[in-house]
C-alpha cells in the first residue's frame, strides 16, 4: 500500500473540493466529433470579442524577450494603474490573475482557529483560499442571492481576518450600492480586512455600481481586488492587481511569488488599460446580450436573477443538471452552479449576439423536447 498522503494534508485541504472550471470547448468538440467552431461556449464569464488588436500588437512586440524573467516588479504595469487611479505605486499588488490576490490575502493573515466570512453563493475561490491555509469559512445566508452585508457584519467575531465581498457576485450577479457598502465598512472592526472583489466593476456604467477605489482614502483595511480576465478580456493571461494601503500591499507582496505576473501579461495589461474603445465596446455588446437573453428568458417563462455582470444565473425551477446535459448535446457549454448550491439554476455567460442566439435556440428546443 502506497503511503495516504492525503491523510497527512491539512485538515482543511482534505476537505476541499478541486475548483470545477467551465468545460474547455475543444474538449466538447472531441466528444462530439464536431467541429471546434460549432461549439458555442458560455461557461467562464469571458469576453466573446477576442482580445483587443493593440494588445496582440504589444504582446508580439513581447515575444522575442521570452527567455528573461519578467521585471518582478511589474514597474511598468503598476506605474499605469497607479496613475490611473491616483493611488501611489505602494498601494499596487500584481496578481497572477485576481485569484492569486485572493490566495495571498489568504496565506497572510489565516491560519487554523481564525475565519473568513463571506457569502452564500459568493465566488468559489473564497472557500478554496481559506480552507486551503486551515482557516474556518463562516458563510452567511444570502438575502434573495445578494449578499446580506448587515448579517455577514454581525458575523464578525474576534476571530476574523478577513471578509471577501464581490460586487457584482459571482455567479449571482447581484450587487449592492453605494450607501450598502459605505454603511458596511464604516462597521468593520478595524483589524479585519474586507477584500472588495470587483472583477466586473468594467462592465458597469459609471455611477451604476460603487467605486471601490473611492472608499481606500478612508478604509485603511480595504484591498480592491480587479482582473483583466473579464471586461479587458485577457483571462489566458493572468494578471490581477489590487489596491490596497501601502502596508497591505508590503504584506502581499512579501508572500508573493517573485515573478507571479509574466512578462506577456504585464504588457498586454498596460495595452489593455490604454484602450479605452475596446472596454467602451465590452460594455455596450455586454449591455445588448444581457438584453438579449433577459428578453428570451421572459419569452419562455423562466426567471432569472438581475446581473450586473457578464452572465445571467437562469432559474428552471427543477435539477437543471439534465438540461444542461442536452445543452452539452447540442454543443452549447453553459455552467452548472449546482457547487453553488443552486442546483435548480444555470449561469449563462454573455457571448456574442450570434452565440447568445445559437443558446437560446437550443435552449429552446432542449425545453420543448423535455416537455
Ligand atoms: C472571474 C473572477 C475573478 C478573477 O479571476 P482571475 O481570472 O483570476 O482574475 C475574481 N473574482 C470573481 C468573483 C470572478 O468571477
């Protein structure tokens, strides 16, 4: 007999779950012995416009440096954030996507016998990060799948370290205002850090949701953590950041791997903050397909949940599991959120006009067959 390590893991590894991801689509195409571009997938929340042009100019004018560490520091990437929020370069923490941030505030500051409080239904990660260093996760029921940020304050205990909030949820979408979140950090005692997830904050208009970065002048305990997976659409790449105090982020960047960002992300993310008309274009296709699938879902009489995100978590008000196995049939990969303990609903990711049109088709006849 081999020797149990898993055994051995920290109780709180043992326990875990892997992180299910979306199912990639060539996988699909395999199993279906279809052609890859048949396949429609609205499962990972990512941009369907491609990647900007300019950043696949900066990312080829990167390549012939591949052999080089990328700068640790990420000097050039960090000096651009900064500038555009008007936060010092101290404040800035890289992230090799905005889970690695997630993971780091996670190594620093739990530790079995303290917790992390966070939200029904909220981003998987959170459980994943604080288990993983043996902390306790202390999930607070959802208000009408939003989180309820007056009982995730009472929550609180000596013993927290951390809060993970995401404005909007994922896979939820839901999100809350301004005075919600000023109320609520006005109350967090001040050895807690609140973690304000805001991987979707691009694809809001201005004023529509809370600026995080308003609120870091006043909260010497908030980290905004932001991605260029989704509104920036570079999720292959990997790059997060957060925003933070300057002692925060010395913390951070303590743990942090030396090199966590690589040398192509941390230029396609500079590109990507330069182009402004490609964020623009994110926003208005987004705004459409939100549109467009809020529209065919009242048509057929399902409900949803309202987003403010790229995706709509959609309601059958049965196991949606074989619905989503005839939608895998016909080469469409939605997500499961089953793990989210909404098994009866599925979160539909915004995708083109054409690929929203090809879901909803499917959709259409995978329900009338199921009839
Ligand atoms: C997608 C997502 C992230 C970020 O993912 P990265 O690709 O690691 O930047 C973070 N939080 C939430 C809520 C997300 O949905």
């Amino acid at each position: 007999m081999s020797f149990d390590f898993l055994a051995q893991a920290l109780p709180g590894v043992q326990q875990l779950a892997p992180y299910v991801p979306g199912k990639p689509a060539d996988e699909l195409a395999r199993e279906l012995g279809l052609p890859l571009d048949s396949i429609v997938k609205l499962a990972s929340n990512e941009n369907p416009l491609g990647p900007s042009p300019k950043v696949i100019a900066a990312i080829s004018q990167a390549v012939p440096e591949l052999t080089r560490y990328p700068d640790g520091n990420g000097f050039v990437l960090k000096q651009a954030l900064a500038q555009k929020f008007a936060v010092e370069l101290a404040q800035v923490t890289l992230g090799n996507g905005s889970n690695d941030i997630l993971e780091l505030v996670a190594k620093a500051w739990l530790a079995p016998g303290l917790n992390a409080v966070f939200s029904q239904h909220a981003f998987a990660v959170y459980p994943i990060a604080t288990m993983a260093v043996g902390a306790e996760c202390r999930e607070i029921p959802a208000n009408n799948y939003g989180h309820d940020l007056p009982a995730i304050l009472a929550a609180i205990d000596a013993n927290t370290r951390v809060v993970f909030i995401a404005n909007p949820n994922n896979p939820t979408g839901t999100w809350f205002d301004q005075q919600a979140l000023a109320d609520f950090l006005a109350q967090v005692p001040e050895h807690v850090i609140v973690v304000l997830d805001e991987a979707y904050i691009e694809y809001a208009e201005p004023g529509e949701l809370p600026d995080g970065m308003d609120f870091l002048a006043k909260h010497a305990n908030l980290i905004v953590s932001r991605t260029f997976s989704k509104a920036y659409g570079l999720a292959a790449l990997r790059i997060g950041y957060a925003i933070s105090s300057p002692m925060i982020a010395d913390v951070l960047n303590r743990i942090r791997q030396p090199f966590n960002v690589n040398s192509l992300g941390l230029v396609a993310a500079v590109a990507a903050l330069e182009d402004e008309e490609y964020l623009q274009e994110s926003r208005a296709s987004n705004k459409q397909g939100l549109q467009q699938l809020s529209t065919a879902f009242d048509r057929l009489g399902l409900s949803y949940i309202e987003s403010r995100g790229n995706f709509i978590a959609v309601d059958f008000a049965r196991d949606a599991a074989p619905i989503n196995q005839a939608l895998l049939e016909q080469g469409v990969i939605v997500r499961p959120v089953a793990g989210y303990a909404m098994p009866t609903f599925l979160r539909v990711s915004v995708g083109t006009e054409q690929e929203n049109a090809r879901f909803i088709e499917v959709l259409e006849q995978v329900l009338a067959d199921a009839k």
